[in-house]
C-alpha cells in the first residue's frame, strides 16, 4: 500500500521546499530471506541505542527489481563514534575501519560483515572526491547519490522510502540522476560511466535516454580524463558485457567519451556490434568484446596504459587481436574444431583453452564453441624417458624425436597410445 507524505528538501541547514515522500510495505521471500541471526542482532543493537538503521542504494533497488542482493549496505542516523560506542559495549568486533573517515564501520556478527554507513552530505566535491559531513536527514543522503533508483532505503520492517521517484523509474525502466544531472555528474565524474552501465540493466530499448541528459553528459565529458583508470575500468567492463551494450558504446563515442576512458579514437564500430550480438548470449569477458574496437596491439597497450587491466585481460586482449582473423579460417577442415585443439596441444600457456573459447564468442562460431568448451586436453603418452629406453640419448634427438611423434599423434586426432606411437621409430 502506498502512502504520501510531504518532507522538506534541505540545502546545508534551511528547508527550501517541500517534496512527496513515497512509501510503501515490502514482504518478499528475497527480503525476509535477509534476516539471518546476525542482521537480526544488528537490529537488535541499533534499536535499543535508539538509533534508525536502514537498508540503502543498490540492494533496495534489486529487491524492488525481484532480485536478491548479493551485497547488502545500510544506512543509520548513528554517528561512526556512536556505532564504535554501541558494538564496543555489545562485544562486537569491527573490522576494515579504513571507511571510518567517510562514515562506513564494519561490524563483524555471527560470522557475517555489516558495513553501516552514517548518513551524509557533500561539502566540498572535486569531480573525484567529496568531503562531507554527517547528518541525521535521510533526504540529504539520498539527494548526494547519483540515481535515483540508487537513491531509496528499506526500513527493516519493509518500508520503502523513496524521496526522488526511484520506484517509479524502476517500474518505468528509466534511468534518472538525481535532481539536476550536469550538478550529480561535476560532483563525480565516474556518474557518466555509471549511467550508461545502469542503463543497460534497467533500461528496455537501447536508445531511450532523455536528451538533457546526453546533453549533461557530452558538456562534462572531459572530466572523465581526471578519473584514475581502475575506477574507470570497474564501470566500463560490467558495461560492455550487460545489456545494450552494443548501442552504448556505440553512443560513448557518439558523445565522444572514448578518448578519456582509454579506447581507440577511431575504434571499430562495426566491428564491435557483430562481435557483441555474436557473443551477447555465452557470457563474454569485457576484453573480448572491447578487442573489436582494436585495430593494432599498440591500441591495446594504451588502454592497458590508461586503465591498467590485469595480465590475464590484457594478454587475452592481444591474443583476440593477433589470431580473429587468421586461426582456423585457413585450415583444410574449417567446420572442425582440430586446429584449436592442435593449438592448445602445443601451447605451453596453460590459458590457450579459455583464449581459443573467448576467440569462439568472438567469431560466432556457436557450435565450435560449444564443442571446444566440452573437450579435455589429452595427455602425450610418450615421454623422454621412454625414448632412451630406446637407445636415444641426444637431448637434440630426444627433442626432434617427441616433436615427430606429437605430429603423427595429433593427425590421429590423439587416438593412438605408446605403443602406437613407439612403433614409428622402430621402423
């Protein structure tokens, strides 16, 4: 059941104007699911210090989607010397403290970590950093996030409080910032990346973003470029493998974002939409998506510059960008998945079955795919050992000798055993 109710928009300590607080009760399986022993002694604490404790941001937001949240944050009035105070004289230990500063404690109960985070406003932004101040306003903290469906609490009794139409958008698949958008994007830029990964789950069609919004985004795209490169690259990977990831990036470089947040100037768009609607359905990494955009290794060199990917996403990077074009489309058996199994039989790279998958996502070779995922690399069944039992003793012989059995083994397509295979140095 909804109830309306007036409450008053803040700015520092004066009330401007008054706004529709909306809320209503939330009894669902994932929510009640929620309350294990040890949210219901966080509960328990907070209540008797006569504190507010809420759930906020993106797990209210999956809960009014049907989803159960993975991480759960809270919210409180309670100050983080107040929280220490009550967890020190309820015997809770706390851990990770580094979030003090920013109002964030972690108290570990019955084996679970509860981080609760006070109540806050923006000071003083940068576009990267915020300073701010608590407060016991539960509007001031939800005007200072950056969606609106990022912007609600669930009490613990169930009711929602949403004070800037988050519900609503939810149920409408519309993504909103909060208030003015070009005021939430200058307070952090990251906001412009998080739009567009926001968008592509929540939002229906690919393209249907409000024009003031684009327009909020293109004036203060080159703020992106004093964002750090692994904050840009939390966005940027879960975009490129969500939903509608194709006409987003697409609309990224339309806006032209692109040069800020380390992809290629002239990346290749067209590229990049065959790869996506070939990989959307099997569970690509970023990396082979993005790697479409690539026309050279170096242009993988300067996003690994600009973002400082890991090692394992970059060298999956290159080898896309190395073998797209040439691995199997040559072979005499181009339906056949023998010359990805020849290549990972001689790899010493222990990745090459993961790197010859994603290269399938890449191509859209569907049935390939699947087959390759099902096959086990066979083991070589001869060894040195076995060659000098044979009266072989140069190493260089040794070496020539397993190479000329791993040819012959690999053309029985590694059905034949030592034996077999021992018998070609006998004769």
């Amino acid at each position: 059941m909804w109830r309306k109710l007036l409450t008053p928009v803040v700015v520092g300590r004066t009330a401007l104007h008054w706004r529709t607080l909306f809320t209503m009760q939330l009894k669902t399986s994932d929510f009640q699911c929620l309350f294990t022993e040890g949210l219901s002694s966080l509960a328990d604490i907070f209540q008797k210090n006569n504190f507010e404790l809420r759930i906020a941001g993106g797990a209210v937001r999956d809960l009014l989607s049907g989803k159960r949240p993975e991480d759960v944050d809270f919210a409180t009035t309670a100050t983080p010397e107040e929280m220490k105070g009550m967890f020190q004289a309820a015997g809770v230990r706390m851990i990770n403290n580094k979030g003090e500063t920013h109002g964030t404690i972690t108290a570990r109960i019955h084996n679970e970590n509860f981080e609760v985070t006070t109540l806050r406003v923006d000071v003083q932004t940068d576009g990267r950093h915020a300073e701010v101040e608590f407060t016991t306003n539960w509007q001031q903290d939800a005007e200072r996030r950056d969606l609106t469906i990022n912007s609600m609490f669930l009490g613990l009794d169930g009711t929602l409080y949403d004070y800037y139409e988050g519900y609503k958008d939810l149920k409408n698949h519309k993504v909103r910032f909060v208030g003015n958008a070009e005021q939430r994007i200058k307070e952090d830029y990251l906001r412009i990346l998080r739009y567009f990964r926001f968008y592509g789950r929540v939002a229906l069609e690919p393209n249907d973003h409000e024009s003031e919004t684009l327009a909020a985004i293109k004036e203060n795209s080159h703020g992106l470029a004093g964002i750090a490169g692994e904050r840009i690259w939390v966005e940027l990977k879960k975009l490129v493998v969500g939903n509608h990831a194709g006409p987003l990036l697409e609309l990224i470089y339309e806006l032209r974002l692109a040069q800020y947040i380390g992809l290629p100037p002239d990346g290749d768009l067209a590229e990049l939409q065959r790869v996506w609607e070939n990989s959307k359905h099997h569970s690509p990494k970023p990396t082979t998506v993005l790697a479409a955009l690539f026309h050279s290794p170096e242009e993988v060199e300067k996003m690994d510059l600009r973002l400082k990917v890991s090692k394992e996403e970059k060298t999956l990077a290159l080898f896309l960008v190395k073998y797209r074009h040439e691995l199997h489309k040559d072979s005499e058996q181009p339906c056949s998945i023998k010359p990805f199994t020849d290549f990972i039989v001689d790899s010493k790279e222990l990745d090459t079955q993961m790197k010859l998958c994603e290269l399938l996502k890449y191509q859209g070779e569907e049935r390939l795919l699947n087959e390759l995922c099902r096959w086990s690399v066979p083991r070589f069944p001869v060894s040195g050992h076995d060659l000098r039992r044979m009266g072989i003793t140069s190493g260089k012989d040794i070496g020539a000798t397993l190479q000329k059995l791993r040819d012959i083994w690999k053309k029985s397509h590694y059905q034949m055993d030592k034996e077999e295979l021992l018998s070609y140095i006998q004769s």
